[in-house]
C-alpha cells in the first residue's frame, strides 16, 4: 500500500505537465505534493514532508495569487502568441 501512494504522487505528478492551464497543472501539482506529504508521514521521513509542503504551499499561493481571466483576455492572449492569426474555434 505505501509503495502504491508513492507510485500514485509520482504519475500525477508527471501528468501534471499534461494539462492545458497553468492554473490546473498547479492545482495538479498541488494534489500530487500532499500525496507525497502522506507518504513522508508514512515513512516517518521529515525531508520528503518538508520538500513536499513547501511545494504544495507554493502551488496553492501561486494558483491564488493569478488573477483569473476571462476568456476574451484568453483569446487575446492565443492571438498574442500566433503573432495575431487566430485559431479557427470547433
């Protein structure tokens, strides 16, 4: 069962990179970190609950502290980036 916690913070971790927001890859990221704090406190191991709070404390104050945008401030941004040639929407 501890080994599996491990394996679980580890994937999603990994698939943190995967999402289309940095907003949700935080939020991902911050769910992977307290994965991993369970899993210092498992194994009595102060070095992994630290690092991993830290983490965790930092995703969540980051994900905070972004403004939201709205989706015209999104699709203004992706204009921005394609050099002002917008992508035809589904």
């Amino acid at each position: 069962m501890l080994d599996a916690l491990g394996w679980v913070a580890t994937a999603l971790f990994a698939a943190s990179y995967f999402c289309k927001t940095p907003r949700a890859m935080r939020r991902v990221q911050a769910s992977a970190a307290m994965l991993w704090v369970g899993y210092g406190v498992w194994m009595n191991a102060l070095p992994i609950i630290v690092a991993n709070v830290i983490v965790a404390s930092l995703a969540v104050y980051s994900d905070w502290k972004q403004p939201q945008r709205s989706e015209t401030d999104s699709v203004e941004a992706e204009a921005e980036a394609t050099n002002g040639q917008l992508s035809a929407l589904p």
